[in-house]
C-alpha cells in the first residue's frame, strides 16, 4: 500500500511524502480515477501532519516531535506550496461535491496551501 511507504508511523510521514506530494495531487485530480478517494484521503492525512508542532504544547510534542526533529513536515509544507494552483483546482473541481471530501477535508487541504510562518 502506498500509503504505508508515505508514512513512517500513525503521526509520520516519511521523506518521501514530500517527493510524492507533486504526483499525488496531480493523480488525484484526475476524475473517475477509481483510486482517487484513495489519494484525496492520503493528501488530506499528508496536509493534516505537516502541519507545525507548537513547541509549547507538551502534549502535542510528545504526540508528534518538535519539527526541528522532523524536517519532512516543512518538505511537505513547502511541496504544497509550490503546488498550490494545481490543490486548489483540484478543490475546485465540481466532482469533488459528490461526497468525496468532506468540508473539514477541504479546509484542511486549503489551510496547507496558504502561507505560514514556522514557529520559532
């Protein structure tokens, strides 16, 4: 399973996820594709654990490992950026709508495209 080689545990994902990221987003905008709720859920789990670890969180940090242990956080980050025309189009697409994404997906997917700012 793809997804397996993509993370490195529940919280993880590994270096490679950042390298798929491109593909992944373009072959899940591919419509009727019979993978494609498949790689929409892997996005959504790859934009969900990218996301910055608050260092002053405890919690989370002992959860999923301050970022500074975890470069491929800010890899996957920076793949969605550079990606975010072809994210948001995929978002875009009215196929979409038929129940493949949920709206809390959706957010989740647009929150990684937009900017963000590291934590310190």
């Amino acid at each position: 399973m793809l997804g397996n080689v993509l993370m490195d545990g529940v919280f993880r994902v590994s270096a490679a996820m950042p390298v798929a990221l491109p593909f992944l987003i373009r072959l899940a905008a591919v419509p009727g594709s019979a993978v494609r709720p498949g790689l929409v859920d892997l996005l959504v789990v790859a934009a969900e654990l990218s996301q910055p670890v608050d260092g002053d969180n405890e919690r989370q940090v002992r959860l999923l490992g301050n970022d500074c242990d975890h470069p491929e956080r800010a890899w996957c980050r920076a793949a969605f950026a550079a990606h975010a025309s072809a994210l948001c189009a995929l978002l875009e697409d009215g196929t979409l709508a038929d129940g493949l994404i949920s709206a809390d997906d959706r957010e989740c997917l647009l929150k990684a495209v937009e900017p963000q700012r590291d934590p310190s």
